[in-house]
C-alpha cells in the first residue's frame, strides 16, 4: 500500500484549517446578518403596527371630540334652553328644570357633565354635579363663549380623570345670558384601548400620563415610566401631538418580536451555515480521499510498469542466455553430427580393414593368374600359336577388368559420403556392395542370394551409405554362419506403399530375445576381444534414421536371423534423372 507524502497530508491540513477559518468568517457574517436583517424587518412591521394603532388612535379621539363638539352650539340656540337662562340681574326661572334639562341632553349625548353656566360663571344647573356645584375651565370656556366663538378646555381640576369641555354662549335677544359646557370623558377610549397589547398612553403638557391601558402608569410622569430599564429595553416609543386638546399620544411598539425574529433567523442561518460547512469539509474530504486514491493508483501504475520493465529486462537477459546456449547446441549438434559422419567413416574404414586380406587375396589370384596367363602367350607367341596366345591375352583382359571393378568399388566405398538424399537404385548399390563382400562370403562358404526382381526398385538416401548398410550386415550374418551348415545369407526388397522394404536374412543362430533391445546400442558385442567392436549395428540405424526410415530385426520361428530396413521409396524414372 502506498502512503500518501507527508507533505499532502500537510497541504490538506492546511486546506482544512484554512477553509474552516473562512466557512466560521463566513458563518459568522452570514449569521449576524441574516439576524439582523429579519430583525429589521420584524422592527418595521411592528414599527408600522404601532403607527397604525397611532393613527387610529388619534383619529378615534379626534372622532369623539368632533362628536362633542356640536353638542353645546347645537344646545345654545334652542329656544327651550335659552328660555332657561334668565337675563342678566335677574333670578333663575327655574332652576329645578334647567337641572332636568342638563340631566337629559347628558343623558342623551352621553357627556360627561353637562353644565349651565351663567355668564358671571354661577352655575345654573348641572346633569350630575360630578365637580361638585364647581364648572372645571369655566374662566376661558365662558371668555371664549363670550366673544361668540366656541370655547374648547383640557380640564382636570383636582380630579384625577381628565375631560375635554366644549363651551357654546348662549343668547337671547342678541344678549348673552349665559354659557352651555359639555365635558366628555375618554373611560370609553381607554377601555377600547385595553383590546391593544401595545401600551397606549396620553401625556398631558406636564408630561403626565392621564389615560392609559396600562393601569400601573396612569398618573405617573412618562419620564420616569420611559427611562425604567426593561421599558427602555423592550419598546420603541412613537408619539403624536393632539394640538388640540395639547396632550401627546403614545403608543409602544414592543420590540421582543423583532427580536425572536432575529434570533429564529439567526438560528436558521446557523443550521444552514453548519449545513454548508458540512457539505464543504465533507467535499473537501472526499477530494482528498479521491487525490489520495488517484495517487496510490500512480504510484501502482508506476510499481507495475517498473516491475514489468525489470521482468522484461531479466527475460531478455534470459532470452540472450537461451539464444546463447541454443547456439551452443546448434554448435554442439553440428560437432555430434560432424563426429557421427566421422564415426561412420571410420567404421567404414574399420570394415575394410576387416576385409582387407580377403580383398587382398581377390586381387592377388587374378594377379597371379594373369601371370600364368602372360607366360602362357609369350609361349604360344614363340611357338606362334597366335590363336592360343590371343585366347590368354584375353583371360587377362577380362582379370583387369574384374580387378578394376574392385578397385572402383573399394574407393567409392571408402570415400567420404555426402550429406544429401537422392533416388538411388538399389540394383546399383547391392551390386557394390556385393563386390566388396562376395570374397569374404565366399571365403567362408556362404552362398550370397539376391531375390529376383530387387534391382528394379529404387530409393531415397545416399548410395555409399546405402552400400554401407548391406555391407554392414552381410558382414555380420557371414561372421554368425561361421558353425552354420549350408550357410546362406538371402537379400530381399519389395516396395510396399511408398516405401522400399529391405530384408537381409540368414540361416545362423540368431539372436537370443534378450540381447533383441541391446544389439543396436553402440560398442556392444558378442564377438572375441579383437573381432568386433560393436559398433556395426549402432551405425546402421543411424544412417537408416538419417534417411528418415527404420531397422528392427524381425523375430520368426526357427534359427536364423532377418534385419528388416524400411526406407523411403523413389521412381526409377527419378534415379536416372537425379545421375
Ligand atoms: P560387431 O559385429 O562388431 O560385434 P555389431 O554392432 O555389428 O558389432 O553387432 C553386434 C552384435 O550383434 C554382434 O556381436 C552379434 O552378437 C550380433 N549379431 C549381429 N548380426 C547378427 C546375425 N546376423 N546373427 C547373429 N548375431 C548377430
């Protein structure tokens, strides 16, 4: 297994410590700003919420005062009213029945108070009498109503609840008798204002908060309900001026859920900032791991390729030791072949020494003969019986001829054979042959026999060889019939197929089965020290393998002995064409 460099592993630490410091950067900013954003958002929506709620709000005051508003002037010209007031110095006409008639209009309009106000500001008559016999504002409402002109007043006196007054001058006769005042209550504003969550409050022009829907407020400086720490910390404050009456109205916008806004996106982006973290170190991983893999399968590739470049260097070495050593072979072949054809050659050699005293006695009788045969016609020449002297000269003739043939069969023999295969006739080689062993044969007393027929076949080797086989094993048959009665040695041949099958049998001994797998081995013998070398037999199936045929000794019934010898087969027609 290959481990990945140190440095790689270094690199991708760095990467990692790298692309973690970015992702938390970047987390970090994606994170603040997404909260903040939201934040915002969220601030604004309730920002605008709280501005709605102001904006209605103040239209819902401006309504009920606008409601009010008509009330007194709408009063103050009824006849029936103004006949309530009495002129000026004089007593009330009824008092009883102007209260009657307050306690009706407050009924029906839902004021507050309504009061009759005499223009030296004496109370004619009041619906409830809530200030007790006094009318709050009554100085600038019945100044205002004086001059014709409606009288408007924020009032409190000691009461803690506020109330708004309309003052409406009340005439008769162009004369002004007095002043009618409708107060009007804001309990029904504040109880609406109790369906709000936001904390509404109206401060007065001291600041003071005189209507709320936060009970723990009312009466209390806005300054210091503001600057409370959890208020300053939980709203946002948006006010409004009511010019009109000169209060200020609030409204709080609660900041919380802006602020869960922010922190559930904040939250959101975190968990997508983990997520987008994860995926990148996970990527990251996966690339190293890929790296690392491509790596290993390099450095294998590499491996592989050096160790096939070393196979193959080591097989080519190997291939150079075999070519060499098959040279060597070759080489040693050729000397085994060069010493075989040399060992052939010197048995041959070693044959003819066998036979040469009886060549030599075949040459010497004739030379003898012709001797006789030479005196014999000098003498006839003398005693000229030319007739006679030619008839010798004759004899001789014929005795070189004979003794030619020999000395041409015997040098053929002895020469250094080829190497080649040609079509050979067989009548031509056992007729060498045969001159070279008739002598011997004859010599010991065995007839030679040639089966009818055999000179016409022909086939494949080399003719002094051939010859050499037949001599080789005539030889051999002649030295087994030495104790044989009638000896005989019969050479016979027929083709079979394409094939010449040679036989040459004889009537000795035989061969014992045992000595059947033994014989063809070089250097074995039976014959006396000095007799025979054992090397006859080896080579003729050499040179019977050399031509791609075959030797084995027949076994049969009875004495005697017969090497079969199968040898490939050639047209006649060829052995003239191949001479
Ligand atoms: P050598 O003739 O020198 O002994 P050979 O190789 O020619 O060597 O023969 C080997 C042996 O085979 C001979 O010693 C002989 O015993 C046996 N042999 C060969 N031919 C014959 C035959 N025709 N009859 C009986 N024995 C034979």
């Amino acid at each position: 297994m290959v481990v990945p460099t140190k440095g790689s592993r270094a690199h991708y630490r760095q990467v990692r410590l790298i692309a973690l410091v970015v992702l938390l950067c970047l987390a970090a900013a994606f994170i603040f700003g997404t909260s903040i954003y939201w934040r915002r958002q969220a601030a604004e929506q309730v920002w605008q919420e709280a501005a709605e709620t102001l904006a209605v709000q103040t239209e819902i005051l401006s309504g009920v005062l606008d409601k009010y508003r008509m009330v007194p002037p709408l009063l103050s010209r009824q006849s029936d009213i103004i006949a309530l007031f009495p002129d000026p110095g004089e007593n009330p006409i009824s008092p009883r029945r102007a209260r009657e008639k307050a306690e009706e209009i407050a009924g029906l309009s839902g004021a507050k108070e309504v009061i009759f106000l005499l223009p030296d500001m004496t109370l004619l008559a009041a619906a409830r009498n809530i200030y007790n016999g006094r009318a709050p504002g009554a100085e600038p409402l019945t100044e205002a109503a004086s001059h014709g002109i409606l009288g408007r007043q924020a009032v409190s006196l000691d009461s803690p609840d506020r109330a708004y007054a309309f003052a409406s001058d009340v005439r008769r006769n162009g004369k002004f008798v007095g002043v009618v005042i409708a107060y009007i209550g804001f309990e029904g504003i504040e109880a609406t204002w109790s369906l709000t969550t936001a904390p509404v409050f109206i401060t007065d022009e001291d600041n003071v908060i005189i209507l709320t829907n936060q009970q723990q407020w009312r009466h209390r400086s806005m300054t210091e309900v503001l600057t409370n720490a959890l208020v300053q910390k939980k709203y946002v404050n948006l006010e409004r001026n009511l010019p009109l009456l000169g209060w200020q109205l609030h409204v709080l916008a609660d900041q919380a859920p802006a602020r869960r806004t922010g922190i559930t996106a904040g939250g959101v982006a975190a968990l997508l900032s983990v997520l987008a973290g994860a995926a990148v170190l996970l990527y990251l991983s996966r690339r190293e791991r890929l790296e690392r893999q491509t790596r290993r399968d390099k450095a294998q590739a590499l491996r592989l390729e050096r160790i096939v470049r070393d196979r193959t260097r080591a097989l080519s070495l190997t291939n150079d030791e075999l070519s060499h050593e098959v040279e060597e072979r070759k080489q040693a072949e050729e000397k085994l072949t060069q010493a075989q054809a040399e060992l052939i050659q010197t048995a041959k050699l070693a044959v003819l020494g066998q036979m040469a005293a009886t060549l030599s006695h075949e040459m010497n009788q004739p030379l003898a003969a012709m001797r006789t045969y030479a005196d014999n016609a000098t003498r006839f020449l003398d005693l000229s019986r030319v007739g006679d002297a030619r008839a010798a000269l004759g004899r001789i003739s014929a005795m070189v001829d004979r003794m030619a043939e020999l000395s041409g069969a015997l040098l053929s023999f002895s020469r250094r054979p080829g190497t080649e295969k040609r079509p050979v006739s067989l009548g031509s080689v056992l007729e060498e042959a045969l001159i070279l062993v008739r002598p011997r044969a004859k010599k010991a007393g065995v007839s030679l026999k040639v089966a009818e027929g055999v000179g016409n076949l022909a086939l494949l080797g080399g003719r002094v060889r051939l010859s050499q086989i037949v001599v080789n094993l005539v030889n051999n048959a002649v030295d087994a019939l030495r104790d044989t009665s009638n000896p005989e040695v019969v050479i016979g041949a027929h083709r079979e197929e394409d094939q010449i099958v040679l036989t040459i049998s004889d009537n000795g001994p035989g061969i014992p089965n045992e000595l059947h797998e033994r014989i063809f081995e070089p250097f074995f013998t039976t014959k006396p020290h000095g007799e025979g070398v054992g090397v006859g037999l080896s080579i003729v199936y050499n040179i019977v393998q050399d031509f791609g045929g075959s030797i084995r000794l027949v076994d049969r019934e009875g004495p005697g002995c017969t090497f079969e010898i199968r040898l490939q087969a050639a047209e006649q027609a060829a052995v003239a064409a191949a001479n």
